[in-house]
C-alpha cells in the first residue's frame, strides 16, 4: 500500500472515530447548550423585570400583598411574583414541577428574592423543559450535517496536500529506484522540493547508488582485465604441454603428469572464458540484432548436447510451436543461456529420466518451460541459485564452478527476461524462461 494511501487512510479513519465520538456526546452537548441558551434567556427576562420595578414600582405587579402570576396560553413560560420572608434569600437556576391548572409540568425555572419597598419579594420565572427539548432534534441534524460536510472537505484538503507534499517521494522513488537498471553511472538530478528531509533523501539516494555503481565498474573491470590478462599465460601453458607430448624420450609418469596439469589448465581456461562472457553481457558489448525460431534454437541445442542425453539414457521432449520468432536478440547469447539450462537439466538428472520443453503463450509475454525429472532444488537454497561461484550441496561432486546459472541470468538481464523457477527436493525442477512480446507468432485467443 501506498504511503499517499495510508495517510488518507489514516486521516479518514481518525475523522470517522472523532464523528462517532462527537455523534455519542451530541445530545448531551445540545442539552447543555440548550440549558444554557434557556438559562440566559431567563436571566436577561429577570434583569428586565427588575429594572421595570426599579422604575415604576413593585405595586405595578402586587398591591396589598397579593401575589403575582402570568401564564402563556399552553403553559409553556410563566412569570409569578410573591412576597417572600424578610429574612429569605435564593438565586437559583434548576428543574423543578409545578402544578398549573391542576397539570403538573416541568420547567427550567430562575428563583431570585430581591428587596423592594423595604419587603422581601420572590421572583420565579420558568419555561417548560418540553419546549427547550424540542430544538435538540434539529440542532442535532444540522450540527451532525456541517460536521459530516466539514470531515469530508477536509478528507479531501487531506488527499490533495498528502499529494502535492508526498509528490517529491514519488518523484525520488519513480527516477532514482524503480526501473533503473544497475549498474548505470548517471548525473545528478536534484528533485525540487522544499522538504528538507526529502532533499536529504534524494541527495543520500544519489549517493549510494553512485558508491554502488562505482563499486560495480570497478568490479566489471577487474573481471574483463583480469579475464584477458590470464588468457595469454594459460594459452602459453597449454602450447608448451602439447610441445612437450611430442618429444619422444618423455616418460609415462610425467606424461600422466602432464595430462592432470593439461585437465586444470581447461578447467581454468574455461572459468576465464565463463568470466569473460559475463563481463562483456554486463557491459553491452553484445547487439540484439537477431531474429530466430525458438523451436530452431532449442533444436539446435539439443544436436550440441545429444550425446550426453544419449550416455545418461535421457528422453528430450521438445513442444515448441513452430511459428513462434524470438526478435531483437543475440542468438549466441540465447543458445548459451539454454545450454546452461538443458545441460544442467541433464547434469543433475535420474538416469533413464526425462527433460521436457515447452512452450506457452501467456497474457504479457511467451513462457518457455525446461522441466526435469532430476533431483531438484532445496527450498533454502533457491533464492541463492544465480549468486556467482555459489555451488550447491548437490552439485558438489560435480564438475561445476559455480557460474552456470549466474550467466543464464546475465544474459536473461541483458535480454529483459525474466526467469522463474520452482523446485521440489527428489522430484525435479522447472526453470520458466519469460519473453517480453518482441516475440511473434500466433497466440491463440486467451
């Protein structure tokens, strides 16, 4: 998942907990600030109420010690005034029942005692608590409404600046890591930004890779000089054995000598060459200018290695179509690469077994499958089978050198192929060669 992704994700999440939240504690918040509403409504109808009295007089409301009382038509508020005690003091707002016509009803009532004419009044004044609730239902709608109008604006301001300010990232991971083939000495391109920590990364990014892809020449060049360089001692070497089998007076023990150093000497020659390949693969100093039959080519390595097919007594199924090319190629780098498969298919093969080729079109590329009957791969091993002079527990009695693989997927790299390989222990091993469509033919519908 997207880091982009998991902000948004993030963000919306937290939103939704902070909606549920304030969904649970909204009908206690419009209670309170309904309560509230009502309760300064109350007190500015007192504050009115006395300043009336303070300027006209109590006996505008009680004459004679008569009590005072005011109802709306459906009871909802109601004002009374009565003579209280002298010595009686209260200045409440609470809930409390009255009885009016004989109806009890509840109501938010001001209680406040003040001194008028030298006497002790009580002033209450109430509105019923069922009119105060009616507004709870609304007021919840429309808070709920511009919350929920409120969350979505900003899950979308949340979308659009995770974008604007994440698109650097994006910008160092697309041009700097994804697709960039290795090793490719390139000059630096700073990504703008004004992310200091981003301009850190991408100059870090640039950096190692740079370290990385020195440290790759380096090494591809000590292989290819190195490579060359023992090419003319081992050449002189072999030419000097040979001169020697020739002379006459030479003795069976040191011709059986000679024939042991000859043996390392090819040995030697050959892990040379291999390295040599491997390099020149990895430099490009190979063109991709041919075009052959997959069927022709396989064909042609099976005539190169049928002799040993025919010493370990190995049938070779070939189920290639016949129209399938393999276009923009180099076919010598092609048949070494099946080489090294199909001789290893035999090499590590059940006498009497089976290697079988196949091919198969698929959605995006032309698969072709190598499958034997050998005694396979361990699970552990798998992930290390291309590394270089990396032997493995079964081919240690073998005359191997570690590099087989590691030219198929030089020369699979070089050719953008990709290569899968599944393998059970004591059953066998399929290598699946996948070509990108530079291949024609005709697929069959999928």
């Amino acid at each position: 998942m997207k880091l982009q992704t998991k902000l948004t994700l993030f963000n919306a999440i937290s939103k939704l907990v902070i909606v549920t939240l304030f969904i649970l504690l909204l009908p206690n918040i419009i209670e309170n600030i309904n309560k509230s509403y009502t309760d300064s409504r109350l007190v500015k109808q007192k504050d009115k109420l006395l300043q009336i009295v303070h300027e006209r007089g109590i006996k505008n409301y009680i004459e004679d010690g008569e009590s005072y009382g005011s109802y709306l038509p459906l009871k909802e508020e109601y004002v009374s005034l009565a003579e209280a005690e002298p010595g009686y003091y209260l200045d409440t707002i609470k809930d409390e029942q009255r009885v009016v016509e004989r109806d009890t009803i509840d109501y938010r009532i001001l209680s406040h005692t003040f001194r008028a004419g030298n006497r002790n009044y009580l002033l209450e004044i109430g509105k019923s608590t069922e009119t105060i609730g009616e507004t709870t239902g609304p007021l919840q709608n429309i808070a709920f409404q511009i919350l929920l109008g409120m969350i979505l604006l900003t899950i979308l301001a949340d979308q659009i600046f995770s974008s604007y300010i994440l698109r650097p990232l994006s910008m160092i991971i697309r041009t700097k890591l994804i697709n960039n083939k290795f090793p490719k000495l390139t000059v630096y391109k700073e990504v703008k930004t004004s992310t200091s920590d981003f301009q850190h990364l991408d100059l870090s990014i640039h950096k190692m890779v740079e370290t990385i892809e020195t440290a790759f020449q380096k090494e591809r060049e000590f292989i290819s000089n190195a490579s060359h360089e023992l090419m003319t001692p081992i050449s002189i070497l072999q030419s000097k054995i040979e001169n020697m089998f020739e002379q006459d007076d030479i003795a069976d023990e040191l011709k059986v000598r000679l024939l042991e150093m000859q043996k390392i000497l090819n040995r030697l020659k050959s892990i040379t060459k291999t390295l040599l390949l491997i390099s020149q693969i990895e430099n490009e100093q190979f063109l991709k200018e041919d075009s052959i039959a997959a069927k022709q080519l396989i064909e042609d390595v099976y005539e190169e290695i049928s002799i040993r097919l025919q010493e370990r007594n190995l049938r070779m199924a070939l189920m290639i179509e016949d129209d399938v090319m393999l276009n923009h190629v180099n076919k010598y780098l092609l048949f070494n690469l099946l080489f090294n498969l199909i001789n290893n298919a035999i090499k590590y093969n059940r006498p009497d077994g089976e290697i079988t080729v196949t091919g198969q079109w698929l959605k995006n590329y032309y698969a072709i499958h190598i499958t034997d009957t050998g005694i396979g791969i361990a699970e552990e091993e798998l992930p290390y089978i291309f590394n270089r002079f990396k032997k493995l527990k079964q081919s240690l009695s073998q005359d191997s050198f570690g590099l087989g693989l590691p030219i198929v997927m030089s020369i699979a790299m070089f050719h953008n192929i990709g290569i899968k390989v599944n393998s059970e222990k004591g059953t066998g091993s399929t290598f699946t060669l996948m070509f990108p469509l530079k291949v024609t033919g005709n697929p069959p519908a999928i």
